[in-house]
C-alpha cells in the first residue's frame, strides 16, 4: 500500500468527520480542495467550524489561537490543510 501524504491525510479527515462524527454530510463528488470551508462551499457554521478545530487539534496535534478559528470559514480546503502543515500537524 502507498503511504498517504501528510495533505491527503488531513483532507480525509476533515472530510470523513464532517459527514461520520458532526452529522455534516459533504458529498465528495462535489468538494474540490478549492472549496471554502464556509459559505457557498462545505458551509459550516462558526459552531461547527469551532469543533471541526477541536478535533483538528485533537487528532493531528497542533493548536489554534481562538481568534483564527472565525477565519477558517473564509478558508478553503486546500488553505485549510497547508495552514494545518505549517503549523506542524503530526500524522
């Protein structure tokens, strides 16, 4: 099996908790990495943008100041994931 690239990786799961864990379901077919995380793309509200960043952290071991979680819906998804890596995500 191939190993999965740390960007692929986190795009899976984000994508994966939308629709498995915040009963958010975004149809895969229809998201492409140039998708804003909020408004006219996977549309999350600030509630759960806010506990999207929760299990980010959780998961991939890195830490986001309250003010940046209201920019990640302006964000797109590939913005998303590269912002994750520079902030030092651990697969």
């Amino acid at each position: 099996m191939m190993p999965v690239n740390l960007e692929t990786e986190i795009r899976e799961f984000v994508l994966s908790t939308l629709g498995k864990d915040m009963n958010h379901p975004v149809p895969a077919e229809s998201i492409t990495d140039d998708s804003p995380m909020g408004a006219g793309g996977i549309d999350l509200d600030s509630l759960s943008l806010i506990e999207l960043t929760i299990r980010l952290e959780q998961r991939f071991g890195v830490e986001f100041p309250e003010t940046s979680i209201e920019p990640f819906g302006a964000m797109t998804l590939r913005e998303l994931v590269a912002d994750l890596v520079e902030r030092g995500a651990a697969g």
